[in-house]
C-alpha cells in the first residue's frame, strides 16, 4: 500500500496572480485579495469585496486590490 504525503501550500504573492481567479462567493472573476493572519486568503469581486470591505478589513492581514494592484494593509 502506497503512503500518502502532507503538502503545505503557502499564499502566492501578489505578482502570482496572473491566472485569473474567481470570487469565493459568486465565481465571477476576482478583483480583491484578503490574506488572513493564517496565511490563506480569499478573492472576491469588487461588489462582493466592497459589501464585505468592513468585516474583511477586520480579519485582513493584506488587503490588494488586483486591478491596480494596490496593496492595502489591514
């Protein structure tokens, strides 16, 4: 029987992002980055990043804006 290895993934940088992601909460194509204090992060679209701005500024580690590429720190 094969054994299975644990892989840890860490976030890309903000210069990865060139294959386009997909908003987390509608799969339209993401706009906005969140990087969480434990490394993972969400995308959103702008409407769904500026309906949320509020509670994602609140648990944000990095905030960045993709099409600007704005970086916004929490």
């Amino acid at each position: 029987m094969t054994q299975m290895t644990q892989t840890l993934t860490t976030t890309p940088a903000a210069d990865d992002l060139v294959v386009p992601f997909h908003c987390d909460r509608c799969g339209a194509l993401a706009k906005v980055r969140v990087v969480l204090a434990n490394g993972s992060d969400l995308v959103f679209c702008g409407h769904h990043a500026r309906e949320y701005e509020g509670k994602l500024r609140d648990i944000a580690v990095d905030i960045i804006d993709t099409e600007g590429e704005q970086r916004v720190t929490a």
